[in-house]
C-alpha cells in the first residue's frame, strides 16, 4: 500500500491514478489540496487538466490522531455502500464512486466542488432552509426504504470494528468516571454537570442496553453517521456524503441521531415537530428513535467527539436532563 497525503509527489500519486484508469499518461496533474476538514482518513482532492477527483484513503489509525487504531478496512465497507446504493434513487445526493483501489485502501469520488458542511448550523441564529430539511429526510426515507435482495443485504459487511470503536465513544465514554477528557475546557461548569450524570447507575444501565441494539443487526442500510458534518452545501444544493459507519442495522439509529443534532443546532421547532410528515413510516419504533436521540445529545455534550456548538450552560443542561429522560424511555 502507497500512503499519499497532502506532501506526496505529483508523479506517485499520478501513477495511481492512471492505474485505476482514471486519467490518461499524457495529462497532468496541475494541484492538489485538502478538500475540507476531516479527522479519520487522508482525503485530496487532485485537479487535473480535464477536471478533478476526490481521493479518500484509510489507514490503520485515525489519521489526525494515529495513536488511536482504527479498521483500515473501513474504506472498503464505503465502497461497497457506494457500490450497493447505485441503482437506488438515493444515489443522487451522494457523489458518484469513481473508482475503488482495495490494495492501496483508496476511493476516488466525484468532487462535489468547493462546498462547506452543515456544521455552520450549530452557530447561533443559522436555520437550514425549508429546502435542505426536507431534502435531509428524503434522502433518508429513500436510502432507509431501499429494498435490497438477500445475498446483497445478508453478504454486506458488519463493519463491525468500526462500530465498537464508535459505540465506545456513543456508550461508554461519556458515562465513564475514569474519563481524564477535561469538559470545564470545553465549558465552564459541563465537567461537574457530567460528573453527576456519570453516577446515575439507572441511566448507565440503559446506555448499555441501547448499546447492544446499536451492535445489532437490521433491515434497513444506515448512513451511520448522518449529521451536519456529513452533509455538504455544494452548488447544485444539498448532497450527503462518508458512510463509512454504514450498516445494515435499526433506521431509529439514523433517525434519533439526526433528530438530536437538529435540537443541539438549534433548529426551528417545526423540524421537529413536523419530522414524520416528511419522513412517513409504518414501522418505526418511536420509543428506539427517543432513545437513540437522548444517546446522541448525551455524548456530544459530555463525550469526546465535541461539535462546535454555541449552547449557554443553562441550555447544555436542560438538553442533558432531556438526553436522560429520552434514553431511558422504554
Ligand atoms: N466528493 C466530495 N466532493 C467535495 N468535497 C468532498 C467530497 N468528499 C469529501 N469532501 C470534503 O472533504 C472533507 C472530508 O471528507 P470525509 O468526511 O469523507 O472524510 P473523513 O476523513 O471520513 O472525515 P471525518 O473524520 O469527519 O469522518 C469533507 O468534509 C468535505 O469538505
Ligand atoms: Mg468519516
């Protein structure tokens, strides 16, 4: 395998590129550069003289903190989703996959242009339109409602590592005591807020339970990961992109988390209130969905993986204390 970052020369990362016939031996390469901010994996984006391509690579760690490991394989269970959603009317808001290099654990995606993520929305007084809400539930309905043939959904990755590298940070970091992260950093006050809420053995014990739900196994494929960080504001609107914790697991996973990050951003009370009309379902187990939303607003307030939120102490609490009471809904 061929590491390439930022500082890799222009005729190695050629090389690659042509190997997977994605540019000709006669053009060049004339720029590469970091597309946005991302912390897991080496993400490029390379201009060429016939236009330009994302790159994403994993590695055995997290690439901004390589003391912590992490399954390179992860760039290939994204593949596959990329691979797997291709006739679903999903694939639109995604960029189209390029090109998949399982030696040198590479994607090459279609570059969206130069575009920002969602996360602007955590400041205060930002409010997504009309527009992007609803094509955020659509493009979950449709992903979620995706039917699938046996072996294509029973022969799909567990991506199982991952997911009990993220259900550390989702259900034991947060409420564990011994945790040495300093929250009074982050705000002052949070770190005592968070130390009580760790003794709470009732809440503990539910956090463990909804964990084996998150480890378990369903019919729907998950984003697994969809909040704004992995939503992109590009020119042609609203496009979704890095399902590398895909799964086929509970669609309340996907639905809890994103209903959590609409409360933590602050966002109009309609989007919450009017979230089932726009995303219309049968069978969804309202109570799993309250549950995984309480997990969700709980370990970004207390956990590790913070988000740039713009919360008083007095909001971070009341949204805490109804983390609690959701997750413990059942
Ligand atoms: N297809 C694309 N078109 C344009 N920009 C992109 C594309 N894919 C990724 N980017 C940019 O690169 C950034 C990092 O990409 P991505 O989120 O896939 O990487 P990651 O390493 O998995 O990040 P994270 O640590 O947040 O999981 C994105 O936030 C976005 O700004
Ligand atoms: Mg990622």
């Amino acid at each position: 395998m061929k590491e390439i970052s930022l500082n890799s020369s222009l005729s190695e990362l050629k090389k690659i590129i042509v190997k997977n016939n994605l540019m000709h031996e006669k053009d060049q390469i004339l720029n590469i550069e970091k597309p946005g901010a991302g912390n897991m994996n080496v993400v490029l984006r390379v201009i060429t003289q016939k236009g330009s391509l994302i790159l994403k690579q994993s590695r055995n760690y997290v690439n901004k903190y390589p003391q912590i490991p992490a399954p390179i394989n992860r760039i290939d269970i994204e593949a596959q989703f990329y691979q797997l959603i291709h006739t679903s009317s999903c694939r639109h808001y995604l960029p189209r996959l390029l090109g998949y290099d399982q030696n040198n654990k590479i994607i090459f995606l279609e570059d969206l242009g130069k575009s920002s993520d969602y996360q602007v929305l955590y400041q205060n007084n930002i409010d997504l339109s009309q527009k992007d809400y609803v094509a955020i539930l659509y493009f979950l309905r449709q992903l979620h409602n995706t039917s699938f043939s046996e072996p294509q959904s029973s022969q799909f990755p567990k991506n199982l590592a991952l997911r009990q590298l993220n259900h550390e940070h989702l259900f034991v970091y947060p409420y564990s005591e011994k945790n040495n992260f300093d929250l009074s950093e982050i705000k002052p006050g949070l770190q005592r807020l968070a130390q009580k809420m760790r003794q709470d053995t009732s809440l503990k014990k539910a956090a463990i339970q909804l964990g084996k739900k998150y480890l378990s196994e369903g019919n729907s494929l998950l984003h697994g990961d969809y909040y704004p960080g992995s939503w992109l504001k590009t020119k042609s609107g609203f496009h979704v992109i890095d399902p590398e914790f895909c799964f086929f697991g509970p669609k309340e996973y996907d639905l809890g988390v994103l209903r959590a990050h609409l409360k933590m951003a602050e966002q109009p009370i309609s989007y919450l209130t009017d979230f089932w009309k726009h995303y219309p379902a049968s069978d969804v187990n309202y109570s799993l969905v309250d549950q995984f939303e309480g997990m969700e607003l709980i370990r970004r307030i207390i956990g590790l993986a913070q988000l740039p939120l713009s919360l008083s102490l007095e909001k971070m609490t009341t949204l805490l204390q109804e983390g609690r009471r959701l997750l413990m809904v059942s």
